[in-house]
C-alpha cells in the first residue's frame, strides 16, 4: 500500500508538471515548471482560405449611363500596363468596359454592333491589347490606350460562324473560338495571333478548325496556363476535351474526352504543372480530372459532384447556383464561387473527399453574381453581377464610399442557353 501510494503521488505530481526532488525518508518538495505553449504554423490552404473569409468590399464602380450585366472580368498586371492595372468588362448591352483596378474609376468603353460580344481577355504580354469574341463571326482585339471605337484587329471567321466562347494562348501567339452549332456544324477555329500591332485594322484569315470533336455549342474555351499547345473546350454535348493543338489533325490532337454528363458552362485547369481540369454545368454539377493519369491504371476522376448545391449548405443561406473556379497556385488548392439570387458570394474549397464551404461574403452585390476575376498579386477579388456593380474585395478591407446601392436588378435580352445534350451524341464519345 506504501508503494502504490507513493506511486500514485508521483504521477500526480507528473499530471500537474512539477519538478520533483526526493529527499530522505521519503519528504517530497516541488517547484512548478513554467509550461510549455507549442504553437502551430498554419498551412497555405488555412492562409488562403483564412484570406478567403476575410474579405471586405474595398472598392465599387460608380452607377454607368446604361445598367448592364457584368458578364465576365479580366485583369492586366502592373506590370504589363505601366500603371496601377486595368480591369476589362464584357457586358450584356454589347460593350466592353476599362476600369481602373484599384479605383474602379471608369476609363472607356468600346461596343461592337450588331453582334453582341462574348468573354473578355487582356492580352499576356501587353496590359494595353483587349480581345472579345463576338456572334457576328469575329474576334476583335482594342488598344486601351486609345478612345477609338475602331478595333486594332479583327479575327474573321467563316460565313456560318457565331462565336460564343474564346480565349488566347499563354504566349499570346493563337487565338481559338468557339461557335454555336449551325445545321451540324460546330467547329474550334484558330487563328495566327503574331504581329496584331503591325497589322491594325487588316483582317485575319484562320488557320484552320476543329470540327469532329464536339456535338453542340462550343460554350467554354481555356487554354493551359503555362504549356501554349493546350487546351480544353466543353459543349453543351456534355463534354470537356484535351487538345494538343501541335500535333498535324484533329485526330492527333485530341488528346482526352471527359463527360461532364451535363452541358458545360465553366471549364479550367488546376493541380500542380495544371495537369488537372475541372467544370461546372448548367445544372451546378462539379466534375475534375486528372489529366496526369491518362496512360496510367489509375482512374482520371478525383471527384464528380451532380447538384453542388445538395453538397453546400450555408447557414440561413442556401447556394443557388455556381459562377466558375479558380486555382491558388501557393496552396496548390481548388475553389469554386457560387451564390445566391440575393447577390451573397459564397467561397467553396475543393478536396478529392468531397466540398466544404469557406465563408460567405454579404452585402455587396443585390443580385445574381455573373462574372469574377481573382488576382494572386494581392489576394483580391473583383466581382460583377446582374446588378450592374463591379466590386473589389480584399483581405480586411473597409468600404470607403459613401453610397451603398440599393438593388438594381435590371432587365436584359442576355439569357443563358440551358440545353441537356442528346445522350446518343454523348454515348458516341465514350
């Protein structure tokens, strides 16, 4: 019983962190040691999604002379720009609108009738070359540094063409497009994107097309990053499809086909080297790839969500519909932004094991959010919706402007083309 008992002071003595010194005839003394706090350093992911969840509107445009939807967003670099940075607007009422990046201050505006423009891409290695797509056949690219209405360069596509969807190579050198389907045709169509600021105003004839891979309207066009030969394009078909645009014929350069098994309303690259792709549909299904798996026993899907909206729910508010994503190259993480019909943005981080929301941001936008555009640099955000606002959010900020606005739900022709594919096309491309 002495032993247990002196056994059991010794381990209370340990539980409270005393140092102990034994004296003769069993006589015990203690002094408490000061504790020990350990600390632990946060992740990239918890930084960027703390950064995620802090931010703060900074900025918002001031009221245009025609409300209009804020249906896409590009951003220049300092860099590229010589100044602070430009941020290009493509809008519902057939415009392109120039701000300011850290001001917001409206710059200039260039509109290209009849046909209505789609998407909206500063050039990569000049802050001052813009390019739209646009339903009448064409792809246009403005200099930013000039008020002129006339473009720089047009990119003349075929007689049958309207273009809903584009984007530019890394290295600037290609330009693609993408058309909606006429009788049963649907074609990618490149063009030679070298020397547009020796060739102002002479049209540009393409290179040649894509015209067996997709089944219905091309919506969504986005070239790798990093490697200018590839690209990826989805359809209202329902797939996504990986070409390596070096290779000598389509047949070559398809390099995979994924199946969304819905019609693709955003697409984009992800993981590290981007050897991922992932897209949302018109029907809020998620679906990533892994590319890198390709000639390997290991399956390509990471993860395939068929209503994100039963996957996130956020507290009093639910998620009505999903924007697009985006890929924070310091965490090496995937997130996606979605909303609310009421304008709150909500901020979702992608894992193989599934969603988990990362906060809400409230009281900016009074309606539907269209259009976002994240910026690394300063780990901002800038935002555009139905409510013809264009915000800027950063990590802690506080509003400075005296106005809020009120909503300005406003009416447009702009609709979003929601069309299942046929499951026979789609069984044809497995």
């Amino acid at each position: 019983d002495v032993i247990a008992g002196f056994l059991y002071a010794i381990l209370i003595l340990v539980v409270f962190h005393p140092v102990v010194d034994l004296i003769d005839n069993f006589n015990l003394t203690y002094k408490y040691a000061p504790l020990i706090i350990i600390t632990f350093e946060m992740t990239a992911v918890e930084k960027v999604e703390e950064q995620l969840a802090s931010l703060r509107i900074a900025k918002r445009s001031a009221a245009g002379k025609e409300p209009a939807y804020l249906l896409d967003i590009d951003l220049s670099t300092p860099a590229q720009s010589g100044n602070s940075g430009l941020v290009a607007v493509s809008c519902s009422n057939q415009s392109i609108r120039v701000y300011n990046r850290e001001t917001l201050c409206f710059l200039r505006e260039y509109s290209s009738p009849p046909g209505a423009l789609s998407g909206v891409r500063f050039a990569h290695t000049s802050g001052s070359v813009v390019f739209s797509a646009c339903t009448d056949g064409t792809v246009k690219c403005w200099d930013v540094r000039v008020a002129t209405q006339k473009p720089m360069q047009v990119f003349s596509g075929y007689p049958s063409n309207v273009f809903i969807s584009f984007d530019i190579s890394c290295n600037d050198l290609i330009v693609c497009a993408g058309t909606e389907k006429v009788e049963q045709d649907t074609f990618l169509v490149f063009w030679d994107a070298r020397g547009i600021t020796d060739c102002a105003s002479s049209a540009k004839e393409p290179l040649g097309v894509y015209s067996e891979s997709h089944n219905d309207d091309i919506t969504k066009i986005c070239f790798h990053p990093i490697e200018p030969n590839l690209v990826v394009s989805g359809s209202t078909d329902g797939l996504v499809n990986v070409f390596d645009i070096n290779k000598d014929n389509e047949d070559d350069a398809l390099i995979s086909t994924c199946n969304s098994d819905s019609s693709v309303s955003f697409i984009g690259w992800a993981g590290k080297d981007y050897k991922q792709v992932y897209c949302l549909t018109h029907d809020e299904g998620f679906c990533w790839w892994d590319m890198a798996q390709l000639d390997t026993e290991e399956p390509i899907t990471l993860l395939h969500v068929l209503d994100v909206r039963d996957s996130i729910c956020a507290e009093n508010h639910s998620l009505h519909y999903l924007v697009g994503g985006l890929y924070h190259e310091k965490a090496e993480k995937l997130f996606l932004i979605g909303g609310t019909s009421t304008g709150n943005i909500h901020l979702i981080s992608c894992g193989t094991d599934g969603l988990s929301l990362v906060g809400t941001l409230c009281g900016g936008h009074s309606a539907t959010v269209r259009s976002f555009c994240w910026n690394l640099e300063d780990e901002s955000l800038l935002t555009g919706g139905e409510d013809a606002q264009l915000l800027l959010w950063k990590p802690g900020a506080v509003e400075r402007s005296l106005t809020k606005k009120a909503s300005l739900k406003i009416a447009s022709s702009v609709q979003k083309r929601v069309r299942v594919h046929n499951s026979s096309l789609k069984s044809r491309k497995k």
